[in-house]
C-alpha cells in the first residue's frame, strides 16, 4: 500500500468533492492529451495511476473460489446532497450508515456513477456502474460496486437523477427520502480484490466489493446520467498482475 490511510481518505475527498475546485492540482480527463493513459505523467502525485500494480478498474474472470463472508450492510441514514464534479454525479450521505464484511466495520460516504461500467465481466461492460465509497475509522476504504443493465426502470436512481445537477460544479439539498440499500441488488454475492480509486491519483490499498448481480435501468436513465456528463467517465480496465479474484 503507497499511502497511508488518512492520505487515502484525503484522496478520496480531493477525487470526488464537489469542487473538484483546487486549482492549483493538475487537471485531468477521460480522454485525450490528459486522458487515462497519461494520468500517472500529469503529475507526481498522479504516478500510481501510471506504475501502480493494483489499479482498478478490472475484468473480472478466473476468479478463484473462496467462502466469502456475507456483507452486512446497515444503511440506516439518508443521502443529504447531491452534486456535478465534472467527473460524475454523486450523492453524500449522512453519517451513520456503514457495512461489515469479515468482521471489520466501514462508514457509507457517497455514491457515485459511471457510464459505461468501468470493471468488466468477462470482457464486456455493463450500461453503467454505481459506486458505494465507505471508510473505515482509519481512513482505509472500501467500494461497493453495482452494476446496471438495460431494462425496467430503476427508481433508485429516479429519485437521484430528478434533483440530478446539469452543470459541473453545481449542488443541491435532496428532498427526497434515499437510502443507499435502495441501490443494491436483492442478491447480495459478490467478487473481493485489492484495488485502487478509480481516478487520480488512483490511489491504492482499497477493498473492491463488486456485486455478482446487476440491477436495471431504463435506457432513458442511462442516457440522461451521459447526456449530462458529456463524455464516458469510465477508466479502461488495469492489468490484473498477481491479484486473486475471490467469489
């Protein structure tokens, strides 16, 4: 792990906030001159992205059988905001709500989305990818991932996408009642590895939780999330290296 803890969790809040707004860290973007595969040269700060050897997104394939604890998930509070980095749209929750998963307990802190998914199943993407983000007491932290397919309307994300911000940079109090087990599939296996934050400066030392199941979307869902975003906002998979894949 190159970062301790409470470096990780302020990484977690330099990659997601909703400013985005330092100024004075480098910019970056999902294509182009500084796109994913120049994100490790942008700066020194962003050099795991480029020499790291536990990034993420990955394809999941060749897992390894594993008995798996169950996750105990305790999604007791609510979402307070939503808002438009730039990069995704995310909802921040409430204290309070947390999951355990082999004993050690972690505390639900936003949601966020990407489109297409950024981990892959056997090769192939899914429509689009929420990602549940907790911390533990000590800064570690832990992704939840759900998957969406194509299908009947999701009104989990309905309640999101309605007070969803057009303009990178905007926030706004949510008025409706979410909960983030609103989110997850009713079948709750999943795939485990060791990864990475999924942008700069793709800092390592994260537990993934990846859910087995997808859930759906409307095809309409997935395109508003898109349309606002203006671009994918998926990093391409990274090289898998030494990592178990556990199921």
């Amino acid at each position: 792990m190159n970062h301790t803890p409470k470096i990780l969790l302020a990484c977690l809040s330099l990659s997601f906030a909703a400013a985005a707004q330092a100024g004075d860290k480098p910019h970056w973007t999902y294509s182009g001159e500084e796109g994913p595969e120049n994100w490790g040269k942008l700066a020194a700060e962003y050099s795991l992205c480029g020499t790291g050897k536990n990034q993420s997104p990955v394809n999941l394939t060749a897992e390894i059988e594993a008995q798996l604890p169950a996750i105990k998930f305790a999604y007791t509070t609510t979402a307070t905001e939503i808002l438009n980095n730039g990069h995704t749209v995310q909802a921040n929750f409430a204290p309070g709500s947390t999951l355990t998963v082999s004993g050690h307990t972690f505390e639900l802190k936003q949601v966020h989305f990407h489109a297409p998914s950024e981990n892959q199943f056997d090769g192939k993407n899914y429509a689009m990818e929420g990602h549940l983000v907790h911390a533990d007491k000590d800064g570690n932290l832990a992704v939840v991932a759900v998957m969406y397919k194509e299908g009947r309307q999701n009104h989990a994300i309905d309640k999101l996408w309605r007070q969803m911000p057009a303009n990178a940079g905007d926030k706004v109090a949510l008025t409706a009642q979410f909960k983030a087990s609103e989110l997850l599939p009713a079948n709750r296996d999943y795939y485990r590895f060791n990864g990475s934050l999924t942008t700069p400066p793709c800092s390592e030392g994260v537990t993934w939780l990846v859910m087995k199941y997808p859930v759906t979307a409307e095809k309409e869902q997935v395109e508003q999330f898109a349309h606002t975003m203006h671009h994918p906002n998926n990093r391409p998979v990274q090289p898998l290296n030494a990592r178990p894949l556990l199921k």
